[in-house]
C-alpha cells in the first residue's frame, strides 16, 4: 500500500512541475493574448512572434 501512495505521489509531483513547461510552449493565436504575452501580433499572417 505505501508503495502505490509513493508511486501516486511522485507521478503527482513530476505533473505538477512539468504542467508549465508545457504551456509555456503554446503561441498565442489571438491578437490580444499576444500583446497579454508582451510579443509582437503580424496582422497580415494573424500570428505572434517573439520580439
């Protein structure tokens, strides 16, 4: 029984600091979550870019 509470709890753990790593991957795709993110919106191809 303590094993699987030890495996839960480490897989728990290894989720949870490896959730923001992976979001913080995703671009924006709307105009205003760019400029929410500090980079730069092209109008032309409606996409966002780092500066």
């Amino acid at each position: 029984m303590r094993k699987l509470i030890a495996v839960a709890v480490a897989a728990g753990l290894s989720l949870a600091f490896a959730a923001p790593g992976i979001a913080a991957d995703k671009t924006p795709t709307t105009k205003a979550a760019c400029e929410k993110a500090h980079m730069k919106w092209d109008a032309s191809s409606k996409t966002c870019s780092k500066m």
